[in-house]
C-alpha cells in the first residue's frame, strides 16, 4: 500500500535501487507492462522482474527492482505506471537524486562511513574515495567514479 517512493540520494556513479511487490488482485492471468513517464529527458530508471512480470491466482505477486544511477548530478520525479492488458493503470510516484554535495548525500556518507572517504584530488577539490578494505581487498583505493567501484545502495544498506 505504497502510495509513492523514494531513492535514497547517492554519490554520482552508484546505483540506488528499492524493491516493491506487485500484488495480484483478482486476475487470473496478468503479464505485468509498465511505463516510466517523462516529459523532461530520459531517465537512467531501470524496472527489472528478477522472477518474471507474470501473475496468476497461485502466484500472487511480482517483486520489481526499480534502479535509478546517473553519473551527472540531478534529481527527479516521475511517475511509474504499472499496466494489464487492457491498460488499466496503478501510477506510482518515484523520486530520486544523484548528486556529489556533501549535503545532499551526508545520509548515505553516514551510513558508509567506514567504507569511503574524503580527501582532496590534484586542484584541493575535495574527492570521495572507496576504501581497499570495503572492497575485501589489500589494493589501493579506487576513485568512486571508477566503472569497477560501482554498486548499490538499498533501503538503508550498501550491496557488495
């Protein structure tokens, strides 16, 4: 019975996903369609079914990972709508933001702090670095814009 949701705000590069469950009420037989609407640019919002989008009267629901990553700062809403077949809609609202504003992410650097830290690149620009010891190794540290250092963060907890 959620009626909107939001991503947590994330460093630029990460992914910030949640996952929701959609419940079968009444089909016999529903293959799940959905629609991001968005009328301003495209959205990096990737819907995935990890066990289908089909649901019937003995399975009852559909889990869906909605992920959202940018490597550009930016913040958004825009609405999801879940379709059947003869385009009944459910909307749901989703917000997000990606961003590198010690302000805006200090929820998620809180959260992580023993994971990554702050130290000043070439210019005395502060940079967000991923410890070696979060990644299970003895290399070096690895920028977090790096393609290898992206991960995800959920509901609160950081996805090795």
């Amino acid at each position: 019975d959620v009626k909107e949701f939001f991503l947590e705000p994330i460093p630029l590069g990460l992914n910030s996903q949640t996952v929701i469950s959609v419940i079968n009420h009444g089909y016999s037989l529903l293959d799940i369609d959905y629609e991001v609407k968005n009328k301003t640019h495209n959205l990096p919002i990737n819907l995935i079914f990890p066990r289908g989008c089909t649901v019937t009267r003995s399975r009852r629901e559909a889990e869906v990972i909605v992920r959202y990553s940018n490597k550009s700062p930016s913040s958004f809403t825009t609405t999801i709508d879940f379709l059947d077949q003869e385009t009944k809609r459910f909307s749901l609202p989703v917000t997000g933001t990606t961003d590198n504003c010690l302000l805006t992410i200090q929820d998620f650097l809180m959260k992580n702090k023993n994971k990554f830290r702050l130290e000043k690149n070439e210019v005395g620009t502060p940079k967000m670095r991923q410890s070696a010891k979060s990644r299970g190794g003895e290399d070096s540290d690895s920028d977090i814009e790096s393609e290898d250092s992206l991960r995800t963060y959920e509901n609160g907890s950081y996805l090795w």
